[in-house]
C-alpha cells in the first residue's frame, strides 16, 4: 500500500508539502496541488483521516443538526450541505434533532459535546437560548440556516422581500382583496414568519390597500393550509380574489380546499407559494422560489471561513427569490363571469 513518502517521491515534493496539499491546510501553489493530487490519485493513495487530525488538529467532520431529514426543504438543504462537504474531502456528521424528543436532549446535552467535528450547521432549529448557548459553549464555529442572525453566521432567504414580490405580483393582476395565509401559530421559525406577514403587510400599506390588510394563521404543513382555507374560503360574502401562502406547502393546501368547494383556480381565486417545492409544478402554483441546496452549500463556505479565521464576525447572507409564474395567479375577473359552487362540497378530482 502506497504512503505519503511516494507519493511525495513521484510527485517531486517534500512530505510536508504533499501533506498540506492533500489536507489542504497551509499554503501550496495550484500547480503544486494538482501535481500532487495527481500522484496520490495515479497511487491509489487515500490519506488517513486519523493522521491528517494529528498534523492540522482537525477532525476533518462537520456536525449538522436539524429537526427533520424527510421534510422537503431540509432534505434539500443536507443535499446542498453534502456536496459542499464531499467536494473539500470533509465527513459530514448528521444530527436529526426531533423537536420535543428524547433524542433532541441528548444530542445536546451528550453527543455534541464529544467534539467529533471542526464546526457545526445548525439548519432550521430556531434553537431555544439554551440549546444554542450549548453550541457555542462548545468552541467551535456554528453557522445556521434560518436562524438566530445575532449571534451566529446565517444563510437565509429575504423573507420580507418575498411576500414583497408575492403581493407586488397579485396587486399587479388588479386584486385588491388578498390574504395573507399561514404562520403566526405557535412554531419554531418566529423571526422568518414575522418578515414573511411584515412583507405582506408593508406591501398592501404602500398599495393604499391597508384595509384589506387580512392573516390567517396556520402551522406551515399542507393539512393546516388546507383547513385554514377552507374556513377563509367557505364565505362567498367575505372571500378574498387572492392569497399569499406563507409556503408552498400552505399553498397547495389552499389549492386542494379551493378546488373541493367548487372555487376555481385562478379564474376566481389566485394563490402565490413561497418556496418551489417539488409538488409546486404538478399544482401549477406560481412562487417565490428558493433554492434549499444553495443555502446548504454557501453555509458550507461562512463555516469554513470561520474554521479558517476563528475571529470572522459572524455574517448574514439572504438570498433573493425568484418569481416563477404558473396557472395559479391570473388578472381579477369580475364574480358574475367566475364559476363558483358555493353551498356544498365538491369531491376533489
């Protein structure tokens, strides 16, 4: 089995030098690096991850914590994440912290605290003060993924430019009575609601349409859009033309409960999502879309300047959407021309 020594020998380099351009800790020239990594690859050579700890002290791993892994968002976000990691040569140590669960309280009381990685992404916890003050406590760099934006590095999307964009584009359609729908519950993502309803709301006063202002709340699951909607929508008297979905997810359920009373989609209600989940094209939903690898991959790159410059005061990074528009929003029609079955349920098709 090959060593450092040849491949320090084929490549024409001193050990030290092939060391720090197969760790990538210390200074060594592109060329020098690519001839290096040449050699190692020709050899068949991979370097011990034990031996690369010894000499830059570093465990070559990085701590991810986050409150689901078969959700939409985060399991695009750890996509994002792994790649970032894979392309450095860095191991990725993931932590699924359930909320409200056994398994929550001992990742931070007991497995963080083993130190096994150079820094930790926190991806969507809203960490109470406690769980956060555990990962600082523990010395190494923490960057989160929505989350607390004082104290910690964090990657998000510009929430209140969002619903901005959302209201923007239904305003321009001509609706007046819109709605906000979704968040203001009790959930774990506080400050990201908050902006989202902001948005809306600074948007509609500075249309002159204050009031008209409306929120209703519900958690950010497709069953709570859905029964929000339908109550919002039940009422042909008080129903609003339009809605702003706090996600994609409240969205469809927007959607699915429009369609079973009857009210169709866009002709007489037109409803925008945030996100660009993978079901929003098979609902033809126009959103605001976010790209959950992108924030993976750039929380990546503030995690490693941290680890590189332990003293780097911590920085936010918010990502501009992009609106894409599909079958869901449309110019306001008058109601007589809308087709429109109110005063019984339709069976969703």
């Amino acid at each position: 089995m090959s060593g450092i020594a040849d491949v320090a020998r084929l490549a024409g380099v001193s050990k030290s030098t092939a060391s720090r351009a197969l760790s990538g800790s210390g200074y060594v020239s592109e060329a020098t690096r690519d001839r290096v990594s040449a050699a190692a690859a020709s050899l068949g050579y991979v370097p011990s991850t034990n031996a690369q700890s010894l000499s830059t002290g570093r465990t070559q791993s990085v701590g991810v914590v986050m409150p689901h892994i078969n959700r939409w968002f985060f399991a695009e976000v750890l996509e994002g994440i792994q790649q970032a990691l894979l392309e450095r040569g860095l191991d990725l140590m993931l932590y699924d912290a359930k909320p409200g669960t056994e398994r929550r309280r001992r990742i931070f009381e007991d497995f963080l605290a083993r130190k096994r990685f150079d820094g930790l992404i926190a991806v969507g916890l809203e960490p109470e003060q406690d769980e956060l003050d555990t990962m600082l406590s523990l010395g190494k760099p923490v960057v989160s993924v929505i989350g607390d934006q004082s104290r910690t590095s964090v990657v998000t999307l510009d929430d209140s430019h969002t619903t901005e964009r959302a209201t923007e584009h239904l305003i321009a359609l001509g609706h007046r009575e819109i709605t906000f729908l979704g968040a203001g519950t009790h959930t774990r993502w506080p400050h990201v609601e908050s902006a989202r309803v902001s948005g809306y709301e600074e948007t509609m006063r500075r249309a002159g349409l204050e009031r008209h202002i409306a929120h209703v709340p519900s958690a950010l699951t497709m069953p709570a859009g859905y029964a929000a909607a339908v109550d919002l929508l039940s009422d042909s008297r008080s129903r609003p033309t339009a809605v702003v979905a706090a996600c994609d997810e409240v969205a469809i359920g927007a959607i699915i409960a429009a369609r079973r009373l009857g009210i169709q989609v866009p002709a007489a209600l037109s409803v925008v999502g945030i996100d660009d989940h993978e079901h929003a094209e098979m609902f033809a939903l126009t959103t605001l879309q976010q790209v959950p690898r992108q924030q993976g991959a750039t929380a990546v790159e503030l995690l490693m300047r941290q680890i590189d410059d332990p003293g780097a005061e911590p920085i936010a990074v918010r990502l501009k959407p992009r609106l894409v528009v599909r079958n869901s929003t449309a110019p306001i029609v008058p109601a007589s021309s809308a087709a429109v079955a109110d005063g019984g349920i339709v069976p969703y098709a």
